[in-house]
C-alpha cells in the first residue's frame, strides 16, 4: 500500500461518443481521487457512465479531455506500447462475465499474465497456485473454467486479475452474472483483498454489494454527484437532498452499514 501517492487521480475527464443521432457525453467532468487501500464502490443508474469510467483508468479508451493518473504515473497521452505496459504492472480487471480461456486449465488462465508480462513459468505458476490457494479454489488448479460454479468462475477472474500484483483492481459488475451465493463468495474475497490492503473499485448496481466498499461514489449522468469522505460523521446530512430514494436506495443502507454491524446474514 502506498499512502504518498494517489492509487488513481482524475480531474476533468470528459469523453463523449458519436453516436447516430446526437453524441453521447458520457463523462462531463469527472474528479475522483482514490488513496492506496481504499475500498471504492461506484454506483448510479444505467448509462450514467461507470464502464466508461473504468475503462478509461484502465487505459482501454482515451477520454477527450482531463487527466488521469495511476500510481502517481499518467495514463493519458501514452502510446498503446506504454499503455500496455502500463496496464500489465497497475490494473487487473474484472468483468460481469469472467471472460476466462475456457481451453486453459485453471491454473493457466491465472498463470498467463505474468507470463505475457514476461515472467519465467515456474515463478508465474507459483504465483497463480498461491492466488488459487488465497482464493479459495486451489483444489481446481488442473481443471477446465467450465466445470466451476459461478462464484467459482469469478473468483478464478479475480485470482487472474491479481496476477501482475496491480495497484489498482477494478471490478465492473462482478456479481452481475451470479446467484446470491455465488455474488456472496465473491464480496467476500473483495473484502478479504480489501482487509490484505488491496485498492479496489466496485462498480454494482446492488446495495448489498455496494456495503462492502468503505467508500460509496455515486454517478448520474456522466458526473460524480457525491463523494463522501470514507468517514461522514453524520450519514443524515451526507446526502443532498435531490437524491431520490426510489432511484436506489444504497446510500443509507451503506451509511448503516459503515456505521452498524452491517454484515447480512447471507454475505457470511
Ligand atoms: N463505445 C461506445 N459507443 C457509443 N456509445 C457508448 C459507447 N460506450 C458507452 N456508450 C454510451 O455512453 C453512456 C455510458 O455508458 P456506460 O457503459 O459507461 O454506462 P454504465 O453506467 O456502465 O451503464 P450500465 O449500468 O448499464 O452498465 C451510455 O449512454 C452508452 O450508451
Ligand atoms: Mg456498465
């Protein structure tokens, strides 16, 4: 963990799509500044703009206008090369729908981004063997993605995304795709990585996943409408008062769970 240096800072990040008819601003001035450690969930309606938002940090797309940082080190204005390698020492990434190599053993799949990275294979299997033991399914090493659970699938995801050690873990809707227990072994493992010091960003449109986080940003239209501080003395005046409960009512059940035992019974 580094505490000297921004695990993620944007300021003025703008991007806008073409689109048929009129162009889609789908960021319009985005500041957000995440420290080494935090826990970060994003929420907001769809279409408000948080794939975008990841995207762009991960440098799989370039904003039109403002400035990020990882680690300290500029993502914008770098050519795909620097990208990449940019990409491979400070972000793993996790989707909705795993996205693994179904033909790769369990192991492979984890082992391969040290691998691309450059590592020998013998350190990267070693690494992938102690992630799949973190993680939980260190007994499937030798089998194929298919024949895992649904939790399971996702917790091989974020062993992969864990490979190369990021800075940063990203995850866009990482209980999307699952059941109650499958999404519960995963928020659990979040909280685990995010307890062992891990800066992770949860984008979710489920409250009950959002409470993990310590930190809850909220987006709507392609800008961020709160930012609390990770420790809003008061959960009642945090909020301003336009934020419709109906629209999704995380925000005070993430405020009681930052500030009461909060665990439900079914995320054990
Ligand atoms: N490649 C693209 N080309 C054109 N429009 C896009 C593109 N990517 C995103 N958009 C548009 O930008 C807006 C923001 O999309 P984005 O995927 O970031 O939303 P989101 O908040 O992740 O939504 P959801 O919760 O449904 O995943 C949407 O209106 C979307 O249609
Ligand atoms: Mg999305």
């Amino acid at each position: 963990m580094n505490t000297e240096v921004a695990a993620l800072d944007m300021r003025g990040v703008r991007r806008t799509f073409e689109a048929e008819n009129a162009p889609v601003r789908a960021l319009r001035g985005v500041d957000l500044a995440v420290g080494g450690g935090e826990f970060v969930a994003l929420m907001g309606p769809s279409g408000c703009g948080k794939s975008t938002l990841l995207n762009l940090v991960a440098g799989l797309d370039v904003p039109d206008e403002g400035m990020i940082a990882v680690a300290g080190e500029q993502v914008t204005g770098r050519s795909e090369d620097d990208l990449a390698r940019l990409r491979r020492r400070h972000i793993g990434i996790v989707f909705q729908f795993f996205n693994l190599l179904e033909g790769m053993t369990v192991l492979e799949n984890v082992a391969l981004p040290a691998l691309i990275a450059g590592r020998k294979r013998r350190m990267a299997e070693t690494r992938a063997r102690d992630l799949l033991d973190l993680l939980g399914i260190g007994d499937k090493a030798g089998t194929l993605p298919g024949v895992l659970s649904g939790g399971q699938r996702q917790r091989l995801a974020i062993a992969r995304a864990l490979a190369n050690e990021p800075t940063l873990l990203l995850a866009d809707e990482p209980t999307g795709a699952l059941d109650s227990e499958g999404g519960s072994e995963v928020i659990e493992l979040l909280r685990r990585l995010h307890a062992g010091g891990q800066t992770i960003i949860l984008v979710t449109h489920d409250a009950d996943v959002a409470a993990a986080a310590k930190r809850l940003v909220r987006m709507r239209d392609g800008r961020i409408v709160t930012q609390p501080e990770p420790a809003a003395a008061d959960p009642g005046s945090a909020e301003p008062a336009a934020e419709p409960a109906a629209a999704e009512p995380a925000a005070a059940e993430h405020a009681a769970a930052e500030h009461g035992p909060g665990v439900r019974a079914d995320t054990r």
